[in-house]
C-alpha cells in the first residue's frame, strides 16, 4: 500500500457503523441482560448468547466460559419484493 493510500485511512474516523459493529471487549463494557448478541470465546464465534447476572448463557441456555468479545446481531435482511 503506498503512502498517500495509508496516509488517507489512517486519518479517517471510523462510521456510526463500524463502531456499532466493532468487537467489544467484556471488560469494556457487557451488552443488557438477555438480549441476543455475538461472543467470542478463544477462536470460536457463537450466536444468540446473552448476559445473565452472573455469566454468560448460549442459544441452549448452556453456561459459556471465557468470553472476551462481544458484539451486537446483525440487521436481518430487507424482505425482497
């Protein structure tokens, strides 16, 4: 990548998007309770986790351990017409 390439993308500031979609780290911050959400635990991604009071849960109501990320769902798509 030349100069004036890298110089531009290192100035710019990130979007309202790529901050919503940015991984989030659990001792940043941890999403509200209950609701469906990205984590990341070591190299795996699991979807539909929530927060709980105490720990973490997955889709299965499973406990999960060492979640590090996390980061909001996805829009759905638009419906075609």
């Amino acid at each position: 990548m030349g100069y004036l390439k890298r110089r531009i993308i290192e100035d710019m500031e990130p979007t309202e998007y790529e901050l919503a979609r940015r991984w989030i780290p659990v001792s940043e911050r941890l999403p509200e309770p209950w609701v469906s959400v990205l984590v990341s635990v070591y190299e795996y991604v699991f979807v539909g986790c929530v927060a709980t009071d105490g720990g973490w849960r997955d889709c299965r109501h499973e406990t999960l351990q060492g979640v590090t990320h996390w980061q909001p769902l996805p829009s759905p798509p638009d419906e075609a017409t």
